[in-house]
C-alpha cells in the first residue's frame, strides 16, 4: 500500500464553526494522532480542503452521504445468516469493527477526478475518536 501515494482531499460541513473546522483539519490531518496519523504517510499529494454541505442520514440498513453536489453515496448493509450485519474485526488502519455493506450508488466528481463505482462492496464502522 505505501509504495504508491494516495490523492486526497477534505471536505469540512459548512455548518461547522471555524474553531470545529480547525479541529478537524488538525485530527484528518493527522496532527493528534489515531488512525489519521497512521494513514498520513499514504498520502502523496492534497488536493485540497473545500468547506461544503455535508450529509449523512442511516434508515434501517441504509446509509446515505451527500457532500454537496461532489460525492452522491448509497449502501446497504449485508445482512448474515443468524440475521445481523456482517462485520470484519480487528482490520489494520479500521476501527475494531468494521461492517460490510454494498454500494447502491456511489459517484465523485471534483479535482478533474470522475468516478461512478456503484454496485461495489462497501465498509463503515462507527468512529468514537476523541482528543488528547
């Protein structure tokens, strides 16, 4: 993974204060440390750091992402035999639980990139980070 360098980009909420969108380019940054400073060192190039409406909704076993008109995002959750969500512990660079979901629907157009990945696996996990 680390002998190509990844492209990134930040997208901040709008809705934050500068105080919060501070604190979040020094955590995503990878300045207090965490799983952001472990993936600090993939990343080539920064694209840039854009404040934009961001939007994150979950209704039963699907979870939506706009972040403005850049990112359109629609998953669902895979569901195991026994009937709860199928998960993946202990993954590197992951929170402890991570579960597998797939794409309904996922597009990216920003920085000359256009991506339409839809119909693809997916993962999310819930994030509890706090600071020092």
């Amino acid at each position: 993974m680390q002998k190509v360098k990844w492209k990134a980009a930040l997208y901040l909420d709008s809705a934050a204060n500068k105080g919060q969108a501070d604190a979040l380019g020094q955590i995503f940054g990878g300045k207090q440390g965490g799983t952001p400073a472990g993936l600090a060192p993939f990343i080539g190039e920064m694209l840039g750091v854009r404040t934009v409406p961001i939007n994150y909704k979950v209704t039963g076993k699907r979870h939506s992402l706009s972040i403005s008109k850049i990112v359109g995002l629609e998953v669902e959750d895979v569901i195991g035999p026994d009937g709860s969500n199928s998960a993946i512990q202990n993954a590197p660079f992951a929170e402890p639980l991570v579960y597998v979901a797939k794409s309904k629907r996922f597009t990216y157009d920003d920085y000359g990139m256009n991506w339409e990945i839809s119909d693809k696996n997916s993962f999310h996990s819930p994030i509890a980070w706090k600071g020092p």
